[in-house]
C-alpha cells in the first residue's frame, strides 16, 4: 500500500460521528458545545479522572467537580491511519493526550491539519472543535503555533 506523504491528517466526517451522553459524560459533552475542554475531578481526593467515571478510581467517591482546563495538551502517543472503511483517502491521526493542567489524566483524541510525519511523541497540541451529529461538537487539536 502506497501512503500518502502530504495529505494532512483529518477527522471522520462530522456527520458520521455520534456520541453517547448520559448524566455521568454530559457535563463533559456540554462544555464542549461551548468550546470548553472540561474533566471531572474527585470531590474527596481531588484525583482527576478521563474519560468521566461514575466512581473515582482511587477513593471510590461519586463526588465529582468539572474542572475547565486551558486546551493545550501533549502528545502522549499516537497511530497513523492511511484509509478508513469506504474512505480510502482519509488520513487519520488519533492520539492519546497528557492533559497538563490535570495531572493523571488524559484524553484520546485526533491531532488534525498536520502532515502525520510532523507529528512527534511529546508534541504540544491544542483543542479546536469540529462539529458531529445532532449539533455536538468534537474536540480535536491541533498543532500549537
């Protein structure tokens, strides 16, 4: 299989994307439609948590505070996807994230608009939205200028 050298790394097709929200991830879906990258963190502990848990890994409490984070992140590490199902010119960089200004946590992601040979483990990345079914939004990120 050949892969492509300078096609930049996108995301599925927002209207093929869909989301489940429930009470324990909604907060987190919610902020998202506002442009705010939000993660739970423990009420007891102060353990932060990603993805959203009903129960906090490390204590067990269900008491939870959403901590609204300041959308930069670092690479952590990350795949290339040449070709997805019925999309053979789709380039995909899913990626999981440090979330620096929540210690422990991290996030699974798609790094876009960037050639996937640039992308590097340690990589400062920002969140950027893209919209997806039924009017949510998907936070992605990008390169940090």
């Amino acid at each position: 299989m050949n892969t492509p050298t300078t096609t930049l790394a996108t995301t599925i097709p927002g209207e093929l994307v869909r989301i489940a929200v429930d009470h324990i991830t909604e907060p987190f879906w919610a902020a998202a439609k506002e442009r705010r990258l939000t993660v739970p963190r423990c009420g007891d502990c102060a353990t932060f948590r990603m993805p959203p848990t009903p129960y906090c890994p490390n204590c067990q409490s269900r008491a939870v505070n959403w901590v609204d984070l300041s959308g930069e992140a670092t690479v952590y590490s990350f795949a290339v996807v040449y070709g997805f199902p019925g999309m053979p010119d789709l380039t995909l960089v899913p990626a999981i994230l440090d979330l620096p200004d929540a210690p422990g946590a991290r996030i699974v992601s798609n790094i876009i608009d960037v050639a996937p040979a640039d992308v590097e483990i340690g990589m400062t990345v920002r969140v950027d939205y893209s919209p997806i079914a039924e009017g949510w939004l998907l936070p992605v990120f990008r390169p940090k200028d």
